[in-house]
C-alpha cells in the first residue's frame, strides 16, 4: 500500500498526469529511460539509420590531437549525465585526463559507469556527483584545468530557452577558464532525420512505445499499447524532430490513478531533437556566455563537435 502511494506520488506519475491533462498531451523525454528504455537506446546507437553515435564516436578519434592541443597538462573531464563506455574514454584519453567528474540524476547509471571507469584505468582520479545538471552544482575542489563535457546531442531534446539556461548553468558549474566539449547534431536531408527516428527494423519505435509499458508497469496504467504507434516527424520551421504516439482508434485509460481519454489520430508528443547549423549553433554559445573555439564535422555533415571556452 505504501509501495503504491509513493510511487503514484513520484515525480514521474505528477508529469505524467500533468502532461496528459492537457490538450496537446506531452511526457517528458527524459522518461524514456528505465531499465528496458536505456536498453533500447543502446541497441537505435547501432542501427545503421541513426548516425550520431558512430559519427560523434569517428570525430572524437579523428580530434584526439586537436582536443589535446587545447587541453592544459593536468585536466580534469566533468561529464554531464553518466559516461558512455564508449565516448567517455575517448576523450579521456586524448586530453590525458587526470580526473573525471561524473553527474547524473540517476545515480544508479552514475555508479555503473563511475565504477566500470575506475576499474579500467587505475591512474585515474574518479569522483560521481550525485545532482541534477540542468541547475549550477558546487562541485568538489579540483585541481587542473576543467574541460566539461556534454555528448550526443542530448542539448537537442531542450527547447532553445531551456537550452540556453542549461549552457549558463555549465558555465557557473565549470566556472572561469573552462572549456566544454559540446555534440551538436546539425540540420540536414529531412529523409535522412526521419530515417534515423523511424529505422526499417522498428527499435525506435519500441523505445517510444516502451514509455506506455513503463506507464503501465509502474503507474498501475491500463494503457491499451497496441493501439498507438510510433511517428517522427521534422518539423522545418522549428529545426526539430519531434517523436509522437499516436491513437489509431478513440481509446480510454488509467495512469496513476487518473482516467483519460484520446481521440483516433490525437497523439502524445514524446520528445524534441532540435538541429543546428553552424550559425545557430554558434548563437547558441554566444548566448549563454559561451565563446565558440573550434568546430569539427563529418565529410557529410552529419554530425558537429563544438570547443567552447569561457
Ligand atoms: C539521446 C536525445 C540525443 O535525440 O537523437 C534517439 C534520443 N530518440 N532516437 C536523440 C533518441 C530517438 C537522442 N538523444
């Protein structure tokens, strides 16, 4: 009974309810998430439609000396949001990281990349600071130069305002003479942004239905999931990609002790991926206190690797 009081009293289940009160419903992308959803996640960086993985993992390589070029001699890497086993070495490695700072709200994914980080490279000081990053942190005192570190383009799911308070928020977390190495993902054929948000093999459209099931999972939801189906759109005017559900048939539910209803074609809107060009990405910066240093790309313009400085 407890069990189920808090859980239908989380943050999740208010979002949830308040998101699918409204007219125009929306859950937040940042649910996506849970166990299965990090799982499905994992498995859309491989398809062979969804470029920004291998394309930010190709640059990372490629500018391994043009990153160490700018580093100082003693830098310490603060990672925002937990560290891909993957990317996350790269850089260490190509600024010769002394220390590494890890934040993330999940302190779960926090200690399993922290952990398996530490385990791999014995010389390297490893600090997880438990926190939400989208608000400045105190973090502990470092030594060496601070070089932040935001991967994947995760600045695309932020709308341009949210964008810009979260960038300041770097800004007075890394504080003066700090660089942040930023990935951007830049505008392009509209195919191939519907494509890399609708492969052939259907994963990312379980990973959009996978936010229903965790309803139904943990907020006791009666949500009928066959009913739905995945839609990504590019929305020109705004630059983004937006991911729906849509009810193919009128249908009613329960989520988290709430009764809803939907109309055949209404749908939930689930995430944004906004995409830059060179220009906007550079106002970006500027924006939020930011000073563009350096910017790598793909022969093909897939994908933007951004050095700004303080
Ligand atoms: C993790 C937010 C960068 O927008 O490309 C991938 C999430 N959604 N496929 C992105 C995602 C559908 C991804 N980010």
């Amino acid at each position: 009974m407890t069990e189920t009081l808090t859980r239908l009293d989380s943050p999740f289940a208010r979002d949830v309810v308040r998101g699918l009160a409204q007219h125009r419903k929306t859950i937040p992308a940042r649910y996506f998430y849970d166990m299965r959803g990090s799982e499905l996640f994992e498995e859309i960086t491989q398809l062979p439609e969804y470029y920004p993985t291998r394309t930010e993992l190709g640059l990372l390589r490629d500018h391994a000396a043009d990153l160490a070029r700018f580093a100082g001699r003693h830098p310490t890497v603060i990672e925002f949001g937990a560290g891909s086993a993957t990317k996350t070495p790269l850089l260490l490695d190509a600024v010769a990281a002394q220390t590494y700072v890890g934040i993330d709200i999940s302190a779960d994914f926090l200690e399993e990349s922290t952990a398996a980080l530490s385990a791999s490279r014995p010389g390297l000081e490893v600090v997880a600071v438990p926190g939400d990053f989208t608000h400045a942190l105190d973090l502990p005192p470092l030594k060496g130069e601070r070089i932040g570190f935001f991967s994947g383009s995760t600045i695309g799911n932020f709308e341009h305002r949210a964008a810009v308070d979260l960038l300041r928020s770097f800004r007075a977390t890394l504080g003066e003479d700090a660089l942040l190495v930023i990935a951007i993902d830049t505008r392009k054929n509209p195919h191939l942004l519907e494509a890399a948000y609708d492969d052939a093999a259907g994963v990312t459209a379980e990973f959009n239905l996978n936010l229903l099931r965790r309803i139904n999972r943990e907020l006791e939801g009666t949500i009928p999931v066959e009913a739905f189906e995945h839609r990504a759109i590019w929305h020109d005017g705004l630059g983004r990609i937006e991911m729906h559900l849509v009810a193919r048939e009128d249908v009613t539910f329960e989520a988290a002790g709430e009764h809803f209803a939907m109309r055949g074609g209404e749908t939930i809107h689930t995430e944004n991926s906004y995409k830059y060009t060179l220009p906007e990405a550079r106002l970006l910066a500027r924006t939020a206190g930011w000073e563009p240093l350096a910017f790598w790309t793909d022969e093909r313009e897939m994908f933007g690797l951004h050095v700004w400085t303080t």
